[in-house]
C-alpha cells in the first residue's frame, strides 16, 4: 500500500505514479494521503544530486513501453473497454499464477475484499476480525459489507497477524451458541463470520494455525493479498509451498500503479476455488447481472478495465523477475544494515514465507526526525502506518482506546519504510544505509531501540 502523489488505494491503491523523491503517506490493506515532490527529470536529477526516490514508476513503464502501447491501440481497434478477450485472458493468467482455480478481475483492491466477503456469506452484523496495522481499505471493506469489525494484535517481530492472539480472542471473547453451534461474540452475540489475515508488505501470514482455528469455529479465511503478489507459504501440515491467494475462501489483490503488479490506473482482483464464490462476485461487479439485464441480485458497478487487464497481462510477465530482483535488494539491505543492529531493527522473514518486498521496513528511535533527515538528503521514506486503525477518528464509535493493541502502537511510531523498487541499485542503497549510520551516530543514547 504504497502513497504514489496523492490518494492511495486499497492498501495504497489511489494517486498519480512517478518517481517520488519523498514519501511519508499511507497506503495496505487502500487509499491514504501522501504529499510527495515529484521530480520533473528523475534520470538527471538522481545523477547530478544523488537523491534516492522512495519508489519508481518510471523506468518499468519505459522499458515496456512499446508492448504496453501495443496493447492500448488493440483494445482501440477492438472497442473492447469493459470486459471481453483483455480481461477473461488476464483472469485465466492470474488464476494460474496464484494457483487458483478462479480470478474476478474487479476495479480495485478495494472492492476486491468488499465482494469477497459478501459473496463468501458474510452478513450484515457479522464480526470480520482483522489486524489494525493495515491501509483502511482492509476495514472499509468489511464495514461496507455491512459487518463489524474486531481487531487482534499482530506478532512482534513480523507484523503480521499472531495466530495465538487471534486464538486468545477466540476463547475469551467468544462462545459457542447452544442453539445453533455458531461463534458468537460473548458482549453482543454477534456471529464470528471472518478473518482476514493481511499479508502485510509482501510476506505471508501464518496460515496454518489460521486455517486450523477457521476449521474449529465454523468461520471463513479472506486473504487480504493486496502488498502480496507471488509471495508464497511453507504449509506444513500439507508439506508444500502455498501461493497467496490460494489458501483462504478468497483472496483480494490491489493492482494499484505501485503494486509489484501494478496496473496504470486502478485495478483489483479476487482469486477463489470456490465456483459458487466467483459466479456471485461475477454478478456484484456487474449491477448483480447474470446476463445482460437479467439481475439476480442488487450489485455495484465494480468492473476491471480491458485496458487495464490488458496491460496487467503485459506486467505479468515480469513479475517473478521483478520479485526476484526485490528479494535480492531486501538481502543488500540487510546485509548494509547489519553494522547498525542495535539501533535500526530489521523487520524478520518468517521461516515460513517467500516475501516478495512489497516494503522494505525498519524500525527506529526518532522515527520522525530520522524521516526529515533522510528528506533533506534526498532520500524518500515513507510510513506504513503512522496511525493505528482503532485509534483512527473514523472508528471512535468501536471505543478502543491506547493500549488495547501494543504491538500494533509501538508499531506505528517506529516503522520507517525505505526505497524498495527491483531498479533500486547499490550505490543508491548504500546511500541510504550511510545517511541512516550519520543519523544514528549523532547522539548514540538518544537513538538505542529497547525492544
């Protein structure tokens, strides 16, 4: 969920692309405000003034760019801009990436979750449980589909989701209900419908004790994948490599331009192996259309452009490429950032995931000053996420208060995301890890991380 100029999308989904030279917006799970200077020649710029862009949107789009004008001029000769060959060819592509069986391309990452949840049977006063450490998309989603949102905690060390916290809640905070079996929530009786575990800048959650509890209580799993594309999970009580999108009843992906599969403009999808799951988000996408005029049920206008499916299908070719060289950037920065181990906490990779570095995330005393250092020095940065959710003025009505989430709060005064991107080089990596050492050298007792 990356701000790129302006409104992000579901888990940074919204905004104008372009190489930003400083980022401090928000963008997960949707849409967050960012106030970025966009360089007018970023090629000559970054090589008179050796600034370092949080993120660039330029070079990929240049390098395809013939194939992507290509694709424009097909879908003019066509006329074929609202579903046909462009789209149905992207989804079967898609599918077969996330090892699933079924992909609805829809308009954005958003709407993907929002359809997921509805047409996975969640009910208006249901509880949705999620984490607050994600892009509001996440829980707008789960209100818009008419349910009610809970929070658990994440893990300390990886940021995601903890199973053992969502398991705590489940058996101190829920009951079954004699009369029917059902999950209920001991305070207000409401059915326990969903959990949506999101894969929080590029690595998976653990799933396995996830699913098992989803086994147990009776409830459904949708991955929020939208920072998540091709990131994969060592499921061990099945013995294999899991791709995301493949392991809950759905999954929902943001194609958001700075996505590491973005499209040029907004975009989303959900991937199910459930038929009966991806006919109905069929219909909410469409007005709740089975055939032209013909409606089953109330729907949305939430339909992905053929330009834009077509274009994806472009991208996708590159994504694992792209993947790659994001993994070999995570391994040089931690490598840089080995020396400063005491102040500047890397983020772990679970031993149970392949992440694909949507963000790179570090940790840091005086968060906020280290930003505007960074900026003076051209160097973008950004925060992923400044305010937790249950603290955030739209959900005062939930009546959390500071310090029902810990992990989640300390979080957010320290996480600092740095310049990621698969052109992102060495000499300017190793710029940004020097400008961190001057900043934690600068009064060493002032900037030691308790953790």
């Amino acid at each position: 969920m990356t701000v790129i100029n302006g409104n992000n999308g579901h888990n940074g989904h919204n905004g104008n692309g372009g190489r930003n030279l400083h980022h401090a917006g928000n963008g997960n799970g949707a849409n967050g405000n960012g106030h970025n200077r966009v360089m007018k020649d970023s090629h000559e710029t970054n090589a008179h003034n050796h600034t370092v862009p949080f993120l660039d949107l330029v070079t990929p789009h240049l390098q395809l760019e013939e194939e992507l004008i290509s694709t424009f001029k097909k879908a003019l000769c066509s006329a074929a801009f609202i579903g046909g060959a462009m789209v149905e060819n992207f989804e079967k592509s898609f599918a077969d990436y996330c090892a699933a069986e079924y992909c609805v391309g829809v308009s954005s990452g958003t709407d993907a979750l929002r359809f997921a949840l509805t047409a996975t049977g969640v009910n208006l006063g249901d509880v949705v449980i999620t984490v607050p450490n994600t892009f509001i998309a996440t829980t707008e989603a789960i209100s818009q589909a008419g349910a009610h949102i809970e929070f658990v905690d994440v893990d300390d060390h990886i940021y995601n989701m903890d199973p053992e916290k969502l398991r705590e809640f489940l058996e101190t905070r829920c009951r079954l209900d004699p009369a029917n079996g059902r999950l209920v929530t001991r305070k207000e009786n409401r059915r326990v419908a969903a959990v949506v575990p999101v894969h929080l800048y590029g690595q998976t959650v653990d799933m396995d004790p996830i699913l098992e509890l989803a086994e147990r209580y009776g409830f459904v799993v949708i991955e929020d994948a939208c920072q998540a594309h091709g990131a994969e999970y060592f499921s061990q009580r099945e013995n294999r490599w899991r791709k995301a999108g493949s392991m809950g009843r759905a999954a929902a992906f943001s194609f958001y331009p700075g996505k590491n599969l973005g499209a040029c403009g907004e975009a989303g999808a959900t991937t199910t192996n459930d038929e009966t799951v991806a006919r109905r988000i069929r219909m909410l996408r469409d007005h709740g259309q089975s055939r032209k005029y013909h409606h089953e049920i109330e729907g949305y206008n939430g339909r992905l452009d053929a330009i834009q499916a077509g274009f994806l299908q472009v991208k996708l070719n590159h994504l694992d490429s792209w993947n790659e060289q994001r993994r070999q950037r995570a391994q040089t920065y931690r490598s840089l950032l080995l020396p400063l181990a005491e102040d500047v906490v890397v983020r772990n990779d679970a031993p149970w995931a392949k992440a694909v570095h949507h963000l790179f995330v570090v940790c840091v005393e005086d968060r906020d000053e280290l930003i505007t250092k960074l900026a003076q020095d051209g160097i973008g940065t950004g925060i992923h996420y400044p305010v937790p959710l249950h603290l955030q003025n739209a959900y005062r009505h939930l009546a959390y208060k500071e310090g029902d989430f810990p992990v989640a709060e300390r979080l957010s005064k320290q996480i600092v995301s740095l310049p990621m991107y698969p052109n992102l080089t060495l000499e300017q990596q190793t710029r940004v890890v020097a400008k961190l050492q001057e900043f934690v050298a600068r009064e060493p007792e002032s900037v030691l991380l308790a953790v």
